[in-house]
C-alpha cells in the first residue's frame, strides 16, 4: 500500500525510477516494456498502483500501448507533451441526461475518471446530431485526451470521428456501435435481451407479443429486434409482420399512438402483451392503453426491453431488462485511459458485451396495476393516468 507519510504517491515514485530507468538505457527504445505483474513484484506494490503508473506513462509519451502486442518504450527523441494531473481531460458526451441508465452510466465513467486522475467534461446531445456535433467540436479544439460517446440515432458526424482519428484521440462509444465506425464500443448484449424477454413471455402464455419502438435507426435496436424474432422461431411462433414492424411509436403524436394501438388491440389475434424498447415508450403505451379503456395487466400486459426511461418500469412489467449502466461506464472509461497515449488508438478494436439482467414481476418488492380513473375524461386530454 502507498506510504501516507510520503512525500510523493508512491506511484510517483515508481515513475520516476522507471523514467531513470530508460535514460540509463537499462530499457531500449522500442523494445517491449516489462509487464504489470512485473512492476507489481519488483516494486511490492498493488496492481492498482502498477496500473496508474503505466498509465501516467503512457499517456505522457514514455511508454506506447500496441493492441494485442503489449507495452514498448517510446522513443524519447521525439516525446510527446507530458500532462499533468490537472490538465488530463477527456469529454463525455451522453444521449440525454434524464433517467437511471444513463446517470448511472456518467457515474461509472466519472468515478474511473476520479481513480485514473482524469478531469470529465460532460457534454448532453439530447438525440440531437447537432449538438452532438458540437460536443465533439469542443473536444477536438480542447485537445481532450479521449471522448467517451453514447451517439445519437442514426449514422452522423463522421467526420467529426475522422478528425479524432488523425489526431490519434481515441473514442470509445457506449450502450451502442456504429456500423460505419471501427471503434472501441462497451456494449449491452442486446440479441441476448431480445432473445430472453420474448421466451419468458412465452413461458408465461404470451404467443401474440406486440413490439413498441423509440428510435430505429441503431444497432441495440436492430439487435434485440433480431434476437426477439429469433425467439418466436425456435419457440414454433409466427414472425408476424404488424407486431414485428420497426416503427417508431414514442414520436408519434397522441391520436397516432391511440390509432395504432387500437388496431392492434381489434385485429382477429390482437396482442396479450406489448414489448417495449425502453422505459420512455413503455411509460407511453401506458397512458395510451389507459385512454383506450385497457387496464394493464389484467387485460393486456407490458413489458421492457431495458430500463432508461423516467421512474423504475419493473412494478409495471411482467419481464424486464436491467442494464449494467455504471459498470458500462466505468469499462468504457478504463478502455479510453487504456488507449490513451498509444501510437495508434483505433489498431485493433475492441468490443467488451456486457450481460443485462432479466428481472420478472415475481421478483418486486410490489406491483403495479393500472386503471382507468374513475372519472375519466376524453381521450383528446392531457390528464395523467392513474397508476394503482
């Protein structure tokens, strides 16, 4: 353990006799650095030390990360700008601030960023290009040292993404990949989510199970929809084209979302349960169910595919996702210091798949059930519904 009644971190010091190390040449230029377990032994120290020590020397030019092949000493004829504690800053730019999963999310990168000494800038692009686009702006012209990036729908700012490439600022995107971009991504398994969710509806007696999405254009998406229709399939259930359509319900106005409910609900087999991308859109199929006259569960269920939205979904759900948001965070954060420094930060890609949790009603403290409240006004109101 660091010494409190030293003068200097001990990972300081550790620093300090490495950069000796190398202009005595006991290391050549080059050559591979010796590893983390390494410095752990010969310094008695913890790995969350050696950690930090490599990682201020990567990031301040004596040493260069090469995916897949290990550490090298740099060559220290031409070094690179050496930052400080105070001046090593990455931007984090976020697809909205509202709701559990994503505050939790900016924890998890704030408090690496804490553990590493990295200064956050957060930035909110509120599913707008544009303003992601300015966020990204900010951090070319700020030199931040890394951008951690939950990007907005849709394939946007690329060249903005281009620009970080050649200035060798690494980017590390969360919740979602970009099929265009090779870059580092800490995802959800989503096809796995999809997948989950539909047989355990299945389970309970749900063989009519509606879709409802908020954005489309978005591989989390595109991938819990493909692991929903791989579920039906190996159940012996139909891919039904109107229950399986990738349409955006949460922008549709009011009377949009009464209409397509309705038909839903009046067609030969309607749905016994409707499937949500999220808690936005679940908490949108509650209020338009409820101006239809349908009590939720009792005559039609509800369920989410992950829980961003705005209030805990599960008392209202029969199944639902919950998502590792902190801990997406904080391995996206650690991935970012990681590349940090290196000749080349976009060699190699990697994307680390985390594991969401399936939670079902069974597992609440409580549940909820929704009515239509006892003096109801038309279906045209604003009046909130009521949740009993």
């Amino acid at each position: 353990m660091d010494d409190p009644g030293s003068p200097a971190p001990l990972y300081d010091r550790i620093k300090r006799e490495i950069r000796a190390a190398i202009v005595r040449g006991d290391y050549v230029p080059g050559a591979p650095f010796i590893t983390q377990r390494e410095i752990c032994e010969r310094y008695s120290v913890s790995n969350t030390t050696a950690v930090r020590a490599l990682n201020d020397l990567v990031t301040e030019g004596v040493l260069i990360r090469r995916r897949g092949k290990g550490t090298y000493v740099a060559d220290q004829d031409t070094p690179k700008p050496a930052p400080t504690g105070a001046d090593r800053s990455i931007a984090c730019v976020v697809h909205g601030l509202q709701g559990p999963h994503v505050s939790q999310l900016v924890k998890g990168v704030e408090s690496m960023c804490s553990e590493l000494d990295y200064r956050m800038y957060l930035s909110e692009s509120d599913a707008s290009a544009e303003r992601e686009r300015r966020a990204l702006r900010q951090a070319v012209d700020t030199h931040a040292h890394g951008v951690v990036l939950y990007p907005v729908e849709g394939q946007v700012n690329g060249d903005l993404v281009d620009e970080l490439r050649r200035r060798r600022v690494p980017l590390v995107l969360v919740d979602r990949y970009r099929t265009d971009l090779a870059t580092d991504a800490v995802i959800v398994d989503n096809f796995t989510v999809g997948y989950q969710l539909t047989k355990e509806l299945i389970d309970r007696g749900h063989h009519r199970i509606g879709t409802l999405w908020g954005e489309t254009q978005c591989t989390s998406v595109r991938d819990r929809l493909t692991g929903h229709k791989h579920a039906l399939r190996d159940h012996g259930l139909p891919v039904v084209p109107e229950l399986t359509v990738l349409q955006s319900f949460q922008t549709l106005p009011d009377a949009g979302r009464r209409a397509a409910l309705a038909r839903l609900l009046g067609s030969t087999e309607p749905p016994t349960v409707f499937l949500c991308s999220n808690g936005y859109v679940l908490a949108a199929a509650a209020n338009t169910l409820l101006q239809l006259g349908v009590e939720i569960p009792v005559q039609v269920d509800l369920a989410g595919m992950d829980d961003a939205g705005p209030y805990d979904i599960l008392p209202l759900t029969a199944v639902a996702a919950v998502l590792p948001s902190y801990d997406m965070g904080r391995k996206a954060m650690r991935l970012l210091a990681g590349r940090i420094g290196s000749d080349d930060p976009y060699r190699e890609v990697e994307h680390v798949v985390l594991p969401a949790v399936i939670r079902t009603r069974d597992t609440a403290t409580a549940y909820l059930r929704a009515v239509i409240s006892a003096d109801p006004l038309p279906p045209s109101s604003n009046q909130p519904s009521t949740f009993g």
